[in-house]
C-alpha cells in the first residue's frame, strides 16, 4: 500500500511571487493510489449505470454523486479509520438531503433561505470539531441545496437511502478490496501496519538529521507519522480493547515507538551529532513492521549521554515487544469530552468560521433563488449549484481564501471547457456513464490539487446533470461558479464580532494549554523523584524501610499521553497559522506574529522533552535545564503579547516550581 505521507513541494520556484499566489501553485506529490483508483472507478460509474438499466436514473444521480463525496474523502488509512471518515459524512449527507428536499418542497424562498442560513451557521460551528466534523458539515450543507434545488420524482427518504447506498457502495469496496500492503499478514490490519512503520521510517529520519537545520522539519514530519499511527490504530470498534494478536501485536509496536520517539527528540533538541548507526534500529523495526517479520540483530548500542542511553534502552525493550508480540499496548489517547467539543463549536474559531458560513450560504441561496425564479437559469432548474460551490468555497481546510477562489474558477472553466467537447461527440447515456467511471478513477489523483480536483468534479457532476435528462450545462456552471466566487470573497472580508483569525487562535490556546500541562507533569516528576531519592537515603540497621509504591510507569505513561496531545495540538495550529498566512494582506495581517509564538511553543515542549529524558536517566533536572526553560516561557509570554495573544503566563502556569 503506498504510504499515506505525502510531501507539498511547489510546482515552480518563485520566492518573488506573494504568499497567497504561490500557495495557488503548490500541489501534493506522491505515488499514485492505485487502490482508490480502482475504487474510484468502481463507484459513481457501475452505480449510474445500474440505475439506468432499471430505468431510476435520478436515483442513479443521487447515488454517484454520494459515491463521489465520498471518494473526496477516501484517504490512505487504515479500515477502521474509514468507516468513520466516510460513514459520519455520508450519514449527514443523507440527512441533509431528507431535510433539503422536504423544506424545498414545502417552503417558499424567503423562508427557506432563512432555514439554510441557520443550518449554515450549525455546520460552520460543528466544522471546529476536526477534520470528519468539517467533512459532515460540508456534505450537510451541500445535500441540502440539492435537495432543495433538484427537480427529482423521488421523496425525501428515497434519495436519502439512494444517497446513503451510494456511499456506503464505496466504503464497502473500501473495506472488502485488498490494497498492496495487505500481502503480508491480515489484510484488515495493512493501513495500521504501513502507519506503524511510518513511525519508525520518521524516527531514522529524525536521528539522520539531528545536528542540521532539517532537524526540526524533520521532528514535524515525526509527529505527523505518530498522528496517523495514532488516528488509524484508535478508529470506531466493536470492542473496547483489540480483539485479534494481530492487532494486539500492532498496539504494542505502537507503543514502543513513544520512548524512542522521546529519545530522538531530546537529541534533536540538543543538536549534538549522534553516530550513524543510530539510525540503523529503527529502519530495522519498520521493515519488521512492513514484513510482519521479527526484527533481527540490532546495531551496537552507544551510551555516552543521557539521550543516547535512552533511545537504547527504548530499542532494546521495541526489540523485546517485536519478537513476543506483546508489551504495552496503551495507545496513550484521551477521549475529548462533551467541554472539548462545545469548546471547539462555541470558540472563536467556531464562532467565526460559522458566521462566515451560514452568510455565505445563506446569500448565495437567496441569490440563486432570485435568478431561478426570474428565469436567468433558461430551462435550467439547477439553482443549488451556486450555493453548492460556495460551500466548498468558504472551506479553510482547502487552502487561503484567495488560492481557493482562483484554483476553483480555473478548473471549472477547465472542466466546463472539456466537458463540453466530450458531451458532443460522447454517445448518451453510455458514452456519459464512462465519463463519470473516468472521473470517479481520476478523484484520488486529482486531490493533490484544489483546480485539478474541481476540474474532475465538474466533468463528473455535468455528465451525471445531462444523464438526469437536463440539457449541457457548461456555460451556467462557469458563470456560477463566479459569482460564488464574488460572494465568498465579500463575505471573506467582512468584519466580524470579535477578533479576526478566530481559527488560529483558538488552536494556539489549545496548543498553549497542552504544552503546559505537559510541563507541569514533567516538573511534577521532578519533584517526586527527588522526594524519592530522599526517601531513599541511608537508614540505621534497626530502622526498618516503609513499603512504597512505585507509580513510575503509571507517570510515565501519563507523560506521553499529555506529550502525544501537546505535539497533535502544535500540528494543528502550525497548519491553520500556515494557511492565515497565505492570506491576502487585508486577512493575513490578524495572525501576525502567530508563527513566532508556535515556534515558541515547540522549543518549550522539545526542552520539556529533553528535561523528561534526563530525569528519567539522572534522576533530577541540572540548572541548565530550568534555566533554558523559564527563558523559554519569558520569551512565549513576550511573543503571545505582541501577537495579541491570551493564556496562561510564565512559570507560575505550571503551579510547580522550576527548580532543580
């Protein structure tokens, strides 16, 4: 199966071009999937063609077009993973699409606009949520218009259902189709052994590249291996705990990979060079994990620091876990409470981002109605295109406004262009159904960029139009497409209750939060291991020695847990600081500073990292240690102010003292 991590490269070197045009001409780069698509192709195609031959080709339509969300949204992952990255988004499509169908046919257009505003608003709020939330609340609203919007024979529960058996079409070829990596093995388990041994491949990057300037690109791209690992080893079960030695095996190689991680993250941070064949393990556990073998002899270990002796010892007991396949197998997760998520929806973020969706939607469904009803569509009854496109629009999470607005209006006149030629020489409807096959196969390759990935979906979604019986729609859908370009680029600089850049900073508190409560508990050690060690001093003969318990492993295992959330945190808002700042001038000026303070935040939890690794082989923090780290939360307290910024302040955060 080819690896999921996939590096952004731009198309072209132009460091003269501003931010918001050059992010317009990245794309992903990376194998090709082949496994979605073959998917891809199995899914919107075969199913229009069913419901043609059995004379329900509307129902057909509804289907295809589920198929092809949800092949949107079919990522490399793991099984389990995909069951709650296309089920939850395919279900409230379904919804949407019941509520849409029976609001437009019971409705009139002012109250039903007033209706999509304020399921807008609920979408954009919940979309704070993560990465399934967002997919949910775009599919909702998107289902909605068309259900509204499209003239179909069928009842709302019918193309519900439709809607419903289209994605679940897809997410069981997902689930049933073997992928290149399920030849070793149990297949159900490949997408969690590849994410597995990702993990160790960035681990040997990391140690490769300790003492040059990739190593802190290099400890990003480890994080992200663990979040994927992490992500595809903890999706939806039926079972509290893994129920197979399989996956039980996969757990425990998992949790080995934590205190190695912790070992080459200190020695990052320290920047000292660290030999060669350190690197040489963990490469071993990886193809250990790929293979399913055991990992074999290990290089000879070198114990001359703190950090050095750690990341041997964590091999050695890797090695141990490997070969008898059991071990730790905590996953080291917290599930969010119901305070978590109404923070995410009620939060800044969520707040904003709903504001600007529930507008967006709102008027480009007004607007779309007033040129339905005054017959500027012509013949045409598909007015649910233009909020359709807008909310795909006013997405974040598909890149800065301006890159998203431009990438969209170049492929869907490239896609309008294209189809347009195929719809005139293509026999209908089988020429038009292998179209859709064609497209739905072109999806999974198409993501790596936002134009190339609207131009696929306009050919697909025009030759599904013309096959419901409705005439081309090339032209329609390019001046559509424009105008609800125009509306979210209003709307996206509009001014808001509160302050701007609701996103980021809403990520940076938790980021902030995460990384302290990380610093307290390794402080917290600290503390403890020196009462210990008093404890432990020399008695007389006769004074006898008071049974204690150790809760070393049960602190340790608390530690990583609150390390794995402060670095998850960090990555999130690295990411939404990344894309403010892509912005136009007039958006990308309400997050400056933002990058500083992020940058911050990571020194503090690597230092936090290293100061866990020596205490753990010392048994105490040097001064050197706690000098480093209230420079280090001085210096965030000065960059969070600059930047605006508000949250816990200094050593005092920590509610333990930094001493050694």
């Amino acid at each position: 199966m080819p690896r999921p991590a996939r590096r952004v490269v731009p198309h072209l070197h132009l460091p003269h071009l501003p931010p918001w045009l050059a992010h317009a001409l990245r794309a992903q780069r990376g194998p090709v999937p082949w496994s979605a698509v073959a998917r891809g192709a199995l899914a919107a195609g075969p199913l229009l063609l069913a419901a043609v031959l059995a004379g329900r080709a509307s129902l057909g339509v509804v289907a295809a077009i589920a198929a092809m969300l949800a092949g949107v949204n079919d990522r490399p992952g793991s099984r389990r993973v995909c069951v709650h990255r296309l089920g939850v988004p395919a279900l409230a499509g379904a919804v949407g699409l019941f509520a849409g169908t029976m609001a437009g046919d019971r409705l009139g257009a002012v109250v039903l606009t007033l209706l999509l505003t304020g399921l807008g608003l609920f979408a954009g709020g919940i979309s704070a949520v993560g990465p399934v939330a967002s997919a949910a609340g775009t599919q909702l609203l998107v289902a909605s218009a068309i259900g509204a919007g499209m003239p179909l024979p069928e009842s709302g529960w019918l193309r519900a259902l439709a809607y419903l058996g289209g994605a679940t079409w897809l997410l069981g070829l997902r689930l049933a189709l073997p992928t290149p990596g399920s030849l070793v093995g149990d297949f159900r388990f490949d997408g969690e052994r590849d994410a597995v041994a990702d993990v160790y491949d960035a681990l040997a990057d990391l140690l490769d590249a300790v003492g040059t300037r990739h190593a802190t690109a290099r400890r990003v791209a480890l994080t992200a291996a663990l979040d994927r690992a992490q992500d595809a080893l903890t999706g939806p079960r039926l079972r509290r705990y893994a129920s197979s030695s399989t996956e039980r095996r996969l757990h425990a190689q998992y949790a080995a990979a934590l205190p190695l991680a912790e070992a080459a993250t200190a020695l990052a941070w320290a920047g000292e060079a660290v030999p060669a064949r350190a690197s040489e393990g963990p490469r071993r556990l990886a193809a250990a994990v790929r293979g399913n073998t055991h990992t074999g002899p290990l290089p000879a270990p070198s114990r001359s620091a703190p950090a050095l002796r750690a990341l041997d010892d964590a091999l050695l007991h890797a090695a141990e876990a490997f070969d008898r396949g059991r071990g730790n197998r905590d996953l080291h997760t917290r599930r969010r409470t119901a305070a978590d998520l109404a923070r995410s929806v009620f939060g800044a973020g969520g707040r904003e981002y709903g504001l600007r969706v529930a507008l967006c939607f709102g008027a480009s469904a007004a607007i779309a109605q007033a040129l339905h009803h005054t017959q500027w569509y012509g013949q045409h009854e598909h007015w649910y295109w233009l909020p359709a496109t807008a909310v795909f629009l006013v997405k974040p999470d598909l890149g800065p406004l301006a890159s998203r607005v431009l990438c969209r209006a170049a492929g869907t006149v490239l896609g309008a262009l294209l189809f347009a030629g195929f719809a005139a020489v293509l026999p209908r409807p089988e020429g038009l159904i292998a179209l859709v096959a064609l497209s739905g196969a072109l999806i999974p390759v198409a993501t790596r960029h936002f134009a190339a990935q609207t131009a696929v979906v306009t050919v697909l979604v025009l030759a599904l139009v013309m096959v419901g019986g409705e005439p081309q729609a090339s032209v329609s859908r390019i001046g559509e497409t424009l105008l609800a370009c125009a509306i979210v680029l209003v709307v996206g600089h509009l001014p808001m209750p509160g302050q701007r850049g609701g996103g980021v900073r809403s990520r940076l508190a938790k980021a902030d939060r995460a990384a302290h409560a990380y610093l307290a508990h390794v402080l917290r050690e600290s503390e403890a291991t020196s009462a210990r060690r008093e404890s432990d001093a020399p008695r007389m003969p006769y004074e006898p020695n008071p049974p204690r318990t150790d809760s070393r492993t049960d602190s340790r295992a608390v530690r990583w847990t609150l390390r794995r959330e402060a670095y998850r945190a960090l990555a999130e808002a690295r990411t939404a600081n990344a894309l403010a700042a892509a912005e136009l001038p007039a958006l990308a000026r309400h997050t400056e500073g933002a990058d500083e303070v992020v940058a911050t935040l990571e020194q503090l939890v690597d230092a936090t990292t290293a100061c866990a690794v020596h205490l753990d082989d010392t048994g105490r923090l040097t001064p050197w240690h706690t000098d480093r780290l209230t420079e280090l939360l001085e210096e965030l307290a000065e960059k969070r102010d600059r930047a605006g910024l508000h949250g816990p302040r200094g050593p005092a955060s920590t509610d333990v003292p930094l001493a050694g």
